[in-house]
C-alpha cells in the first residue's frame, strides 16, 4: 500500500511523572479506526505498544509495515508515525509511554552502559514491530509491566523497572543481530532532537542545531516551529526543566547544583524558566512533590517505602 497524504507532522508530549516516568494508556477506549488519519506524530518519549486484537498498518514517515493482533510495536520519540486498522477492523491497543533513560537511572546511568552507543540508537530514530510468536521474551515483558501497572501491588514500580531492564537488554540484542527494528532519519529535525536530549546540559547554539540538520539558521527555526509549535530555545529549556524535576524529586542536591547540571548558568535563569513551565519556583515545586517517605520506592541513596497504591 502506498503512503498516504501526510501534509502536517504533529507533536504529541506526555506528562510523565517524575519519579516513575512511565505511563500506561489501556483501556475499552482505545480502538483504532480504519481509516488513515493523514496525519503523522511523533512524542517526547518512548511508545511501547501492544496490539490487543485484529490487524492493520503502521506509517513511519513513509515506510508502511503491518501488524496483527499480539504483535508488540517500539517507537522512539523522534519518529513520525501514524496508525490505522484493516478495513472493517477497529485494533484494540494497550501503550506504555516512558522516558527510559530517567526509568532506568535508579539502577544505572545509561552512559556507564555497555553498548551505550546501541542502546542511544533504540531511543533515537528507530522502530520496529515484532510478532509475539518470534519474540516471546519481548512480548513477555511489555504483557507484565502493563499488568504491574495496572494492578499497582506491593512494589510494582520497582517490579516494572525490572521488567523494563529485560525488555530493553533484548531488544538490544535483537538490534546488534541486526534481524528486526529500522533507523530512520525522515524527519529533518531528527538530528536536533537528538542532540538536545544528549547535551541539554551543555552550552551550544541554535547554529550547532541548524548545522547537525544542514539547514540555515532561519530555515531551522522556521522548520522546528512548524513541527514542534515552539521554537528550539524554548524546547530545549522546556527539556532541561523536565530533567530538573527528576532531580529535585529524585535526589537531596541543592537546587543551585541542580540547575547548573541541566545547563543553567545563573540561578535568576533557572528560577526564571521554571517558573514559566511549572507555575512556581523549584524550591516550591520540590516542597509540593516532596523527597520523603512515601514519595517514591526508588531513590539514589536508598529504599523508601512504596507510595498508597492508586497513587503516583
């Protein structure tokens, strides 16, 4: 089949939460019609998704593949893509939304990786669907952290980073045999993303960006605006802000140290951009979500105990 019209390419941001950065999107609601929206998308985190029933086809910028009921679908964030069901079909879908390197950070930090350098390329511009039957251990794992999240027992957060280490140590695997998953480099953008999500901590420009897409400064600006509705400065800001949360949630650090590890040079900035995208200052935000007990199961320097359940 060939590729339809697909004039626009929209950005879709999932509010993760900041000390368990995964989300579940499951329910009787989540039926895929069968007719192709014409529209691509593309996230600010991973898509894991399981195809619950009947069959269809998956858009990733121009490349169209098909799927079918228990198939297990990986999509990182910087791809656009679209799906649609067979005709008469309406698939029925479960997803898992997570920012993986901040998921994983409690058990180790993805640049101390073996394989770094593969694992970077499964989060960066790569897709890939694969058959339950071919790949029992992938599918086993998406099945059980989506029931973890949906039953929310005794541990369940720490029971999903597990699970969430085994899924990626194979599909790591499945990658470096180079038998499934495709790069993909179609959204002219691509490269730029990347580079911010890498070293947002880092001092660089919009000419550093404009040059990893090979566009001009104003063909890069405009370009970025249309795709993203803001434009590159105030994404990476609103990055850096993102990964701050995690911090002020998820460590004791001062929140000067904080802001000058997400790439803040002054405290005033920090403050200021904050306080744009949260609505208060950082130090308010940390009182809010709070670093105590009962916050959260995982922390760097130790267990804490797990949160009510139906809570996050």
């Amino acid at each position: 089949m060939g590729r339809h019209a697909a004039n626009v390419i929209e950005y879709r941001s999932y509010d993760l939460p900041p000390h368990f950065p995964i989300k579940l999107i499951a329910g009787d609601d989540w039926h895929i019609s069968d007719i192709p929206s014409g529209v691509l998308h593309f996230h600010n985190c991973l898509e894991i998704g399981l195809c619950e029933s009947d069959s269809g086809k998956m858009e990733f910028a121009g490349t169209v593949l098909p799927f079918k009921s228990g198939d297990v679908t990986v999509v990182a964030g910087d791809v656009p893509h679209t799906t649609w069901s067979d005709p008469g079909c309406a698939s029925k879908w479960r997803y898992l939304f997570t920012d993986a390197e901040e998921l994983l950070r409690p058990f180790f930090a993805i640049d101390k990786l073996p394989n770094t350098r593969l694992l970077s390329g499964l989060l960066n511009g790569w897709y890939g669907i694969f058959p339950a039957a071919e790949h029992p251990n992938l599918a086993y794992c998406v099945r059980q952290m989506m029931q973890e999240m949906t039953d929310r027992g005794l541990n369940y957060e720490i029971s999903v980073r597990g699970l969430f280490v085994s899924f990626i140590t194979e599909l790591m695997r499945q990658s470096a045999q180079g038998s499934t998953g495709t790069p993909t480099g179609s959204m002219v953008i691509a490269p730029a993303l990347t580079y911010i999500n890498t070293h947002y901590m880092e001092n660089f420009t919009i000419c550093d960006l404009a040059d990893a897409c090979s566009m001009s400064q104003s063909h890069f600006r405009r370009v970025f605006h249309e795709l993203m509705g803001i434009g590159p400065l105030e994404h990476l800001n609103r990055t850096r802000i993102t990964k701050a949360c995690s911090l002020l949630r998820m460590t004791d650090e001062s929140i000067l140290a904080i802001g000058e590890q997400v790439g803040f040079r002054s405290m005033s900035s920090f403050n200021r951009h904050f306080a744009e995208e949260m609505g208060c200052s950082p130090s308010e935000w940390r009182r809010s979500v709070g670093t105590g007990r009962g916050t959260s199961i995982l922390k760097y320097n130790g267990w804490l105990t797990p949160p009510p359940r139906g809570r996050e």
